[in-house]
C-alpha cells in the first residue's frame, strides 16, 4: 500500500512539472510575438509609402541595398511566423500527449482507489468472519465445559451411590449379628439344666430377624440420598471402620451359633 501511494505521488508531480513547462513555453512564445512585430516595423520606413513614391530624396534614395533589405526583414518575419506555427503545434502536441497520459493516470489512480475499496470491504468481511467463528469457538467451549461437569457429577453421584449402599449393607449385617447374638443368650439363659436328657434345638423360626430389625433396616435404606459429595467422602473412614469391624464380628457370631447348636 505504501509503494501505491508513492507512485500515485510521483505522478501527480510529474503531471504538475509537464503542466507548468507547457505554461513556460507558450509564456515564451507570447514574449517573442512582439519582439517579431517590432522587427516588421522596424524594417518599414515612412519612406516606403506611396505618398512619397515621387519626391526624390537625396537622403532616402531607394537603391538597390534598401530594397535587399526590406526583403529580408520579410523573410525573417516569415520565417518567425512559421517558427511560432511549428512551436505552438509542437506545444500542442506536447499537451495533447500531457492530457493523454494525465487521463491514464487518472484511470490508474481511480483503478487503485477501487482496488483499495475492495481490499478495505474484504477485511472488514473477514474481520466479520473471524468474529463469528471466534464465537462458535466460545459457544463450543462452553459446551465441553458444561459436558465434562455433568460427567464429573454424574461420577461422584455413583460414588455416592456405592458408598451408601456399602453403608447399609455394614449396618444391616451388624444389626444382624447383635440379633442373633442376643436371642442365642435368651435361649442359653431360660433353658433349664437337664444333664441326661438332650438340649433341644433352637427352632430355625428363632434366628430369623425380628420384624422391629426388619423396620430398622427399611427405613434406614429409605434414608434420602441427596447428601453432598463432601460429606460422603468424609465419612469414608467411618464406612472403612464399619467394614472392618463387620468382618471381624462374621466368625464371632459363626463360632457362637455353633456353640449353641453343639
């Protein structure tokens, strides 16, 4: 773009440097205009008219040198006249040839204008363009953002899920082990010693779970699970300790209910 504009400039100098010579030119033809006329009069003398064709005057005697002379000064004059013809159809051809090439200059020049037009609409589309896939960028993002979150959700909601359901399980299985050890030690405690008679057997009915564990256990695993994610890892260590104090109490139990039968 800068190399245009210097060329433009360059031009439109140039085109004022051909201007003002022309001007120069006919300037100097103007001045030699009456320099010629001055030369006409001069070489016509009061002499030579044709008032004074019949008195003989020693002083201004037509020889043969005077009319030699009257002659050349016409030839000059004509001879300035056809020189001045030949500079101003010289000097117009130099402006018809100015004018011409000021016309392509000018056509160049509204040429580059178009051009420069077309090139300023051209970034401004692009500028609209980049705008708008700038935008459908964002709007992707965004959506990548919202899509990893509720995958992040989704996970800790499993996890959610598992630990509680490991939660209920321990508590169920403790609540469980505390039943049976408790109705082993009532049936050891109200039946009688009968050392030669056999020990009758618990009935299986027995170590069933009671309906009031069974109501414990429903409505504990009716608890509602909308706790925070937070909460449920800070109970992990409680649910670790559950476990392991659960799968301690499994052969306790196993041992006392073998016992009894025995």
């Amino acid at each position: 773009m800068a190399s245009i504009i210097g060329f433009m400039k360059r031009t439109k100098e140039w085109i004022a440097a051909a201007h003002i010579s022309d001007q120069q030119k006919e300037n100097t033809l103007l001045q030699k205009q009456p320099e010629a006329e001055d030369v006409l009069q001069d070489g016509v003398q009061p002499d030579d008219s044709a008032s004074q064709t019949g008195v003989h005057n020693p002083g201004s005697v037509c020889s043969h040198g005077s009319r030699l002379s009257r002659s050349t000064v016409g030839s000059r004059v004509s001879v300035t006249c056809v020189r001045q013809e030949a500079e101003h159809a010289a000097l117009l051809d130099v402006r018809r040839g100015a004018l011409k090439r000021r016309q392509q200059l000018e056509q160049e020049e509204a040429e580059l204008q178009r051009l420069e037009l077309e090139e300023t609409a051209l970034k401004k589309q692009r500028k609209i363009w980049r705008g708008i896939e700038i935008a459908r960028i964002k709007a992707k993002k965004e959506e990548l953002e919202m899509e990893t979150a509720l995958a992040e959700s989704s996970a800790k909601l499993k996890v959610l899920n598992e630990y509680e359901r490991s939660e209920d399980g321990a508590s169920s299985h403790g609540r469980r082990s505390r039943n049976r050890g408790s109705l082993r030690h009532d049936v050891t405690r109200t039946s009688p010693p009968q050392p030669d008679v056999t020990t009758p057997q618990t009935p299986p009915q027995m170590l069933q779970t009671p309906p009031m564990a069974l109501q414990d256990i429903s409505s504990h695993s009716n608890v509602s699970r909308d706790g925070d994610i937070l909460k449920v890892m800070q109970k992990q260590n409680v649910i670790t300790e559950l476990l392991v104090k659960a799968a301690e109490a499994i052969p306790a139990t196993n041992q006392g209910y073998s016992s009894v039968q025995g």
